[in-house]
C-alpha cells in the first residue's frame, strides 16, 4: 500500500465504513487493481481537502497537491512522469508524507 501511518490508519476508516466497500464484495483494499486503489485513494484524500491534479506538459505528467492552507507542486524542471499513472502514484506518496506530517504537528500541539 502507498500510505503509511496517520494516512493510512485514516484511510482504512473511511474505506471500511464506505459504502463501496460493500459494492466491492468486502474486498480486502490490498486485492483490488492499482488503478482502483489510486481512485479510492484519491476519492479518500477529496474527504479530506487534499486535492490531487495531474497534468500534462509537453507529453509527460506532473502533479499539484492543494490541501488546506497550501499547495504543493511537483518540480516543474525535474520531476516529469511518463505516464499518468506513475504520477497518480508519486503524488499519492507526497500526499500521504504531507498527510502524515501535518498530523504529527497536530498531534504535538
């Protein structure tokens, strides 16, 4: 799986208490196809104001990140993907890292 720790523990909530759980047979998350794990993911990371946009740029993908009081964006100059598929994966990754941080400093407040 892509998350880790706060976003993951988060994200498992929602997915066990979501009503695609039942439309997916009880589905263990892990089992289901990348592509559909990514959208749930991102339908998850929506929920909770963590907006995911992946775009093309001279036939390669970036991704933008805009979660509350922020924005992230892919490095413009370095970080291109070749497909939207590898760039859905790497932003779901910073998501969760930023994700995570975000809940630490909420945590040690």
């Amino acid at each position: 799986m892509l998350l880790t720790d706060k976003t993951k523990e988060d994200f498992l909530k929602y997915y066990n208490n979501h009503s695609i759980r039942f439309l997916l047979s009880w589905t263990i998350f892990e089992d289901l196809p990348l592509v559909v794990q990514n959208a749930l993911i991102i339908e998850w990371l929506d929920s909770v104001y963590f907006y995911v946009t992946i775009d093309r740029e001279e036939n390669m993908f970036i991704y933008t990140i805009d979660y509350p009081n922020d924005i992230y964006f892919s490095n413009w100059d370095d970080l291109y993907f070749e497909t939207r598929s590898e760039a859905t994966g790497k932003a779901i990754e910073k998501a969760n890292e930023i994700y995570n941080n975000l809940n630490t400093k909420e945590n040690e407040k």
